[in-house]
C-alpha cells in the first residue's frame, strides 16, 4: 500500500467527522430560516391574500361560491400539508374546519 493511500484512508474518518460538525452547525440554522419564511406573520398574510384573491376571482368569474371555496381550499391544501409533515400538525392542521365569509346578501 503506497504512503499516499494509507494517508487518505486515515484521513477519511477525520473527514467525516469534520463534515458532520459542519452540518450539525448549520442545519439546525437552515431548518430555523426555512420554518420562519412558512410560519412568519408575512408568509401567514401572503397566503391568506393568496387564497382569497383566488375565491374571489372565481366568484367574480361565476363559480358557484360553494365550489369556489373548494378550489380555493384545494389551492390552499399543498401548502397546508406540507407544513402538516414538517412540523408534526403545524398550522395545516387548524384549517380543516376552514370557513370563508362573505356578505350573504350578495347572493341575491
């Protein structure tokens, strides 16, 4: 075995140490900075804006707005049950029972 082999192979532990340092240092600083951009006062008014501008559109195009409200929910669900998964029930969970409310006189 030449010098340069047993070199690497003793510095391959060495390595994986200092990389898993690495990471154990900076994950937690990711997942930090991801979990704060979903569940920030301004990505919660951004998404409300978002589903209803969308319920809103619909109605105004004429959907029904009980079908509306299912496409919106529908809309909504892909984020919804991504922060479900990523924080063990986040706040995906407190939509299910999700209400829109509108004038009813509007209906007439």
């Amino acid at each position: 075995m030449t010098e340069e082999k047993k070199s690497k192979e003793k510095r391959g532990p060495e390595e994986v140490k200092e990389i898993l340092r690495a990471v154990s240092e900076e994950l937690p600083v990711l997942i930090n900075k991801l979990m704060e951009s979903v569940y920030s006062e301004e990505a919660g008014r951004n998404i409300g804006r978002s589903v209803g501008a969308l319920y809103q559109e619909l109605v105004e195009a004429g959907i029904e707005k009980e079908e509306a409200l299912k496409m919106a929910k529908d809309y909504f669900s892909p984020l919804k049950n991504i922060t479900k998964q990523g924080s063990g029930g986040g706040f995906g969970g407190s939509f299910s029972g999700f209400k829109c409310n509108h004038d009813d006189e509007d209906d007439e």
